[in-house]
C-alpha cells in the first residue's frame, strides 16, 4: 500500500473522500445537523464513562465542580478516545440518515462508518501497545513508540477495515492510504503526549480532543456515493 496523492486516488477508484463537488451536496443547515449528532454522540459517550467511573451526570454538579468533572481530570487516552470514535461515528451516521434518503449514499455513509471506526480504533490501540512496549526505556524511546504506533496503525487500520468493509458491503473496492489520513490523528499524537506526560499543559491541551473527534463523525454523515449507481 503506497501512500498516493489525495486527487490521484480520487480519479482511480470511486472508494475515496469527497471532491469538492461532492461536498456542495450539502447545504449549511445539513452540515450543522450532522454537526449537531457527531457532537452528541460524543457527549454520550463521555457520559457512560463518566457514570461507569463513577461520577455524577447531575448538570448542577457538573458545573459547579467542573475542575473537578470527569471531562476535566480524566487523560483522554486509548479507552477514551475509541469510546468517543465509536459515539461520533453512530451519531454521524444518524445525522446523515437524516439529511440523506439516498440509499446508495447510505450504504456509503454506513461503510465510512465502518472505516472511520477502524482509522481511529487502531491507531490509538496500536499508540497504547507501543508506550507499554517503549516505556521501560525512557522519554525518548516513548516519543518514538508513540509516532511509529499511529503510523503502524494508519496503515493496519486501512488494510483491516477495507478487507472487514468489503466483506460487509459485497464490494471489491479499496481506499489506499493517503497523505491526509496522517493529518487526521492529532488525536493520537495528544494521546501520545499524555501517556508520556502528566504536565499541567500537556493534559489541558488534551481537552480540545472531543473537539477533534466531531471531524470523523461528519465524515459519516456527510459521506455520499461518487456515482449514482456506486456504493462509496
């Protein structure tokens, strides 16, 4: 799998991110739904781990102790960020049945789903098994581990979750791995930096993650078939 320009790949196979004219396709108000959905399903699932850990989902609490809430004090790591991926997914997906009746440009949405899912599972599981490897051996070799953790896994997730996608989506087509995908994981490199350091700084940096994740969620909602007749 090389790593091939974004508009080389778009003119070789239908298995690709919008073009911009695809984009078009949505207006403001569909964009800000889709928005809307990828932001509450990530607030949902922010509050299963915060109940499951024990804090209190009381709004009144919440903001009078807020420095003290779940979203304030927890690191953002592998546990987090895959359980936030899972929420912006579904809530994308949701939102763009909403906007979308198309079926085909459903199917489309439910496989970037399954892909978006995949490109932000891996990566940060393969960011974790790293540190635990790299941790023995200082700062150095953690800086080190945690970049060839979200490289190995851009990769692993791209080659799983096409074979995984295809198989679900009777389909032959594959997405190869582009320059932009490595652009889409801040995330993990904030993950990274929070498992190497418990700074003030670092962590407080680490709170624009959910932020971050609402991205992929309208990457589903906002995904449609390149052709009519295509699926993706």
């Amino acid at each position: 799998m090389n790593v091939s320009p974004v508009n080389s790949i778009y003119q070789k196979t239908a298995f690709t991110h919008h073009s911009s004219g695809d984009r078009k396709k949505c207006t403001p108000k569909e964009r800000a739904i889709v928005a809307a959905a990828s932001a509450a399903g990530i607030a949902a699932s922010l509050a299963v781990l915060a109940k499951t850990s024990g804090y209190s989902l009381n709004p009144a609490r919440m903001f009078k102790n807020f420095k003290k809430s779940y979203i304030a004090t927890t690191p953002f790591l592998a546990k987090q960020i895959i359980s936030m991926g899972a929420g912006t997914c579904l809530g994308g997906l949701v939102g763009g049945f909403i906007i979308d009746k198309d079926k085909n440009d459903r199917k489309a949405k439910m496989r970037e789903a399954v892909m978006q899912i995949g490109n932000i599972t891996i990566p940060i599981s393969t960011v974790d098994l790293f540190h635990r490897v790299s941790k023995k051996h200082g700062k150095l070799a953690q800086s080190v581990g945690s970049l060839a953790g979200i490289f190995t896994g851009v990769y692993l997730a791209n080659f799983l979750m096409n074979k995984l996608s295809n198989v679900l989506f009777n389909s032959k087509q594959e997405r190869g791995v582009k320059l932009i995908d490595f652009s889409a994981h801040l995330d993990d490199l904030l993950a990274g930096a929070s498992y190497i350091s418990t700074s003030s700084w670092v962590h407080n940096i680490a709170r624009i993650v959910p932020a971050i994740l609402v991205l992929p969620g309208m990457e589903v909602g906002t995904r449609k078939a390149h052709h009519h007749t295509d699926a993706y």
